[in-house]
C-alpha cells in the first residue's frame, strides 16, 4: 500500500512537470512577446502550435514505440522532454522558442498515456477512475502553482528561469520514475492497422470529436485568461498571481467533481454542464463590466468547463479493455490527443476573434465550441444507449 501510495504521487509529478510546461506559458506570453520583440498576437500561436504538435505527434510516437519496453520508453521520452523545455530556457528568438516548443510537444501526449498505462497496471479496478481523476489533478496543480510560480519567477526575474525550473522538475521526476516503475508489464503486441482499428467504433469517434470541442470551449478564451484579467476586469500584475492561484484551486474542485462523476455513469450527467457553459460564455463579456461578477463567471467556467476529463477517460480505457485489448495504449492517449487539438483550435480562434472583437468578447467563439460540444454529448449518450441494448438482446 505504501509504494502504491508512492507511485500515485510520482504519477502526479508527472502531470504537474508535463502541465506547467503546457500550460504556463499562457502566464507568460507577455513577457515572452515583450523580450524576443513579437505581438502578443504571435505568442498566442506558441500554444497553437504546442497544441497541434501534441495532438499529431502523439500518435505517432504511441504507435510507434508500441513494440518496445514501455519502461525504457517512458524514461527515453521524459528526456527528449527535458532536451525540449530546457531549450526553451535558452531560446535566443521567437523561432528556436517555437521549435522547442515542438520538440517537447512531440512527447508529452506519449508521456500521460504511458503514465496512464502503468497507472492502470498498478490500481485495482475499483481505484482506476479515482487514480485518474488525480494524475488530471496534478495538471490542475500545474495551473494552481505552476502558472502562478511561473508568472512570478517571469515578472521578478525571467521568464527563462520558469521553464529551467521545470528542467530541474523533470531531473527529479526522472530519477524517481527509475525507483518505482515496474520494469516489466503486460504488452499485448499488434500492428498500426490493429491500433488504428478502435477508431471505426462509433462509441470512440463520436467521443474524440466530443473531446475535441470541450477543449477548444475552454481554450478559445483561456489562452487569453491574462489579458481578460488584466486589460478587461482590470486587475494589476500584482493581484494576477492570486487570481490565478484561485483559478487553479477551483481546477482542482473540478478534477475532484470530475472523477466523482466518472464513479457515477458521469457521461449521463454531462448536458447540464455544457447548458451552463454555453450560457456563461455568452453572458461572460457584459460580466467582465463588473470586476466581482466577471471574476465569479471565470471561476464556475474553471469547475465545470472540462469535468468531461476523467469520464471520457474511463470510458475510452474500458472500451479498449473490452473489446481492443491490443489498442489500450492508443486508447489511453486518445482523451490527450484530441483534447490538444481542440486547444490548438480554440486557441487559434481566440487569436482570430481578439482583434476584430476585443479581448472581452471572445468568449463568444468559446460558446459556438459549447454548443456543439453538447450536440455531440446527446449523440454519445444515444450511442452507448444502443449498444448496450444490442448487447442485451444477443446475450438474452
């Protein structure tokens, strides 16, 4: 119990390391902009192009390494990671930053489902959906304390120091990982095309493209989230770390709701949330003319936007596990492929719309993503309905 105690925490590190890399530069786009002399316009696209990279590179990667140990592949990728972040640490201009940025993208997709693999080698089955609500957490933690710390080390020293910060993150986290992995786990060996194959299942296509639009719903403002505090609500750099931190913690709530409804059939549960979504994103600009009231709506969004997290994850495992035990790695990288396509089109929309509209109304192109997110949570819900009642019918 104790080296299983252990390893959820190190899985959590994992998450944290891999979050603030992602995440944090949202903290610190203005800095970036301001030193390498770009718009904040063309840092906004450093998440774009992380997003897209994560979201094409991790299949690739996950397939390709299929047939080797996932040990020595988890430790393999972790330091192309670091090579990555690192060099982003060191980035002279706006372009060697930008092929950092793929470098570790190209990675991190394949990290969280090696991570989520051993997660579910490693939890009894009735921990599984408890165990994966928490390795989401440690991406809210991210948010709580990375983006927070980062913003601060950006703004008191560099920007450059936050991310040799995460290096030193991932020396940690690599060393532990060699402590407390299991060298050998069950690996069921097939093909791309027997990988691939989970995808003609209705049951998984409609669910990525679900996973796809909640992302972009969050991201097509909260890749703004620091100009909208600042220039909208018009809070100063001082008050941007508490807010942040506040935003973080209700993250955490949000993980915590998340893997209660991943307990509870949540994908039932889920049309509520997106009617709310939707309603808030389309009320958020005449909010923001209130600093308490605009602040308030960002914080129900931060606990409800993405509690999808933790059921879909669930639910794309136990599917693998059923009936594509040789696609449960791709499987399990599914949730992180598409969720980053869906912040690179959210975050590409929020760069599209802050011109024309103004950094307080791209919520606006955030509410169309709610919209269709719940359409496409009715259709999931209609599939997996049918197929359990086709599968009653043959066994009865």
């Amino acid at each position: 119990m104790v080296k299983y105690r252990l390893q959820v925490i190190i899985f959590v590190l994992v998450a944290f390391m891999l979050g603030c890399n992602e995440f944090m530069v949202v903290g610190i786009l203005s800095d970036i902009a301001d030193h390498l002399n770009v718009s904040i316009a063309a840092t906004g696209y450093l998440v774009t192009i992380f997003a897209t990279t994560y979201a094409l590179g991790t299949p690739f990667v996950t397939i390709l390494t299929i047939r080797y140990s996932r040990y020595k592949t988890l430790l393999a990728l972790i330091i192309v990671f670091f090579i990555g972040n690192t060099l982003s640490a060191l980035a002279v201009n706006y372009w060697v930053m930008m092929l950092s940025r793929i470098i570790t993208a190209s990675v991190a997709g394949s990290i969280e489902s090696l991570i989520m693999i051993f997660a579910s080698q490693v939890a009894p089955r009735e921990k599984r959906a408890g165990l994966v609500s928490w390795i989401y957490a440690g991406f809210s933690i991210a948010s709580v304390l990375g983006v927070p710390i980062g913003t601060t080390i950006s703004t008191n020293y560099s920007w450059r120091d936050a991310f040799l910060a995460i290096s030193v993150v991932t020396v940690i986290v690599f060393g532990l990982l060699t402590l407390i992995l299991p060298k050998h786990i069950e690996q069921v060996q097939s093909s791309i095309r027997d990988q691939l194959v989970i995808l003609k299942d209705r049951r998984i296509y409609v669910a990525v493209i679900l996973v796809l639009f909640t992302a972009a719903t969050f991201y097509a403002y909260y890749t703004y989230i620091r100009p909208i505090l600042t220039s909208a609500l018009g809070f100063n750099v001082h008050q941007l770390n508490w807010l942040l931190f506040v935003i973080g913690l209700v993250s955490i709530m949000s993980n915590w709701l998340s893997g209660t409804l991943a307990n509870h059939d949540g994908l039932k549960k889920m049309p509520p949330f997106y009617m709310v979504d939707i309603a808030l994103l389309v009320l958020l600009p005449f909010g923001l003319m209130n600093q308490v009231i605009g602040y308030g709506m960002l914080l129900i969004l931060s606990l409800i936007v993405t509690v999808l997290g933790s059921p879909i994850q669930i639910h794309f495992m136990n599917i693998a596990e059923q009936d594509y035990p040789q696609a449960m790695v791709f499987a399990s990288s599914l949730n992180a492929i598409f969720f980053n396509f869906g912040i690179s089109l959210g975050s590409a929309t929020a760069s599209m719309l802050i011109d024309p509209l103004g950094v307080a109304r791209i919520s606006w192109g955030a509410a169309v993503y709610a919209a269709l997110s719940l359409g496409l949570m009715l259709v999931l819900n209609r599939v997996m309905k049918r197929h359990q009642a086709g599968k009653v019918k043959v066994n009865g």
